[in-house]
C-alpha cells in the first residue's frame, strides 16, 4: 500500500526530530512530527501531496490488481 502525504512527512522528519530530542519514544515522535505538519504552509504540504501522488500512481501501475483487504 503506497504511503500517504504525513507518512512521506514523517519518515523525512524523523532523523531530525530523533537526533534532537533522543529520550522521546515513538508515539512522542510522531506527536511532534505532526505538530510540525498541522504548522506547515500550503504549499509546502501540497508539495508532500504530490509525492504521494507520484507513489500511488507507481504503486498502482506496478500492482494493476491490488486490492487493500485490512
């Protein structure tokens, strides 16, 4: 399943986040980097979005018959 727009965001913010604040788990992690997220501007979300984009069509065009199933 491609990743979505936050998914992108966090898995690029991570290293930074971790390497700043290294006593913080996981989930604390992710609270962070959400924070982070809500405060950017349009634009600079609009351009995750288009990644993500990109990975669904790549996604989509390597798995035609993928169908999600949680």
């Amino acid at each position: 399943r491609p990743p979505n727009a936050f998914i992108l965001y966090r898995k690029a913010k991570q290293p930074d986040v971790v390497a700043q604040n290294k006593n913080l788990t996981n989930a604390e992690v992710s609270k962070v980097i959400s924070k982070m997220w809500w405060k950017e501007n349009e634009e600079e979300r609009f351009q995750w979005e288009k990644r993500a984009d990109r990975m669904k069509l790549k996604h989509m065009q390597d798995y035609p018959d993928y169908v999600y199933q949680p």
